[in-house]
C-alpha cells in the first residue's frame, strides 16, 4: 500500500519540489539579519526548554 502511494504521488512530489526550489522573493540585508537573529532566538528557547526539561528529571 505504501509502496504503491509512493510510486504514484513521488513524480507529483518531484514536480513541486522542482517549482519552488529556487524562492522567488528577493530579500534584502536586514531582512535576512532579522531572519538570522530569529532563528537564533528559537535554538535559544529550544535549548532553555530542554535544559528546563532535563533539570525537572534529574531533581
């Protein structure tokens, strides 16, 4: 069954893969900077979680 969804729908799934490959926006320098710093805002609160999650275990 899954074999069969992946032979019919993996050229479909190429296609799209395809078409958005390259993004079509243009984005300027402080956009990206603010992309960056958001990002790096994430793995921080990522972090704090886990590092909250691991002391609660071990407490």
């Amino acid at each position: 069954m899954f074999t069969t969804f992946i032979k019919k729908y993996l050229p479909k799934i190429h296609e799209i893969n395809q078409r958005y490959s390259k993004p079509r926006l243009v984005m300027s320098g402080p956009v990206k900077f603010c992309l960056l710093l958001l990002r790096c805002y994430l793995l921080l609160l990522v972090g704090l979680l886990l590092y909250k999650f691991i002391t609660v275990l071990t407490a």
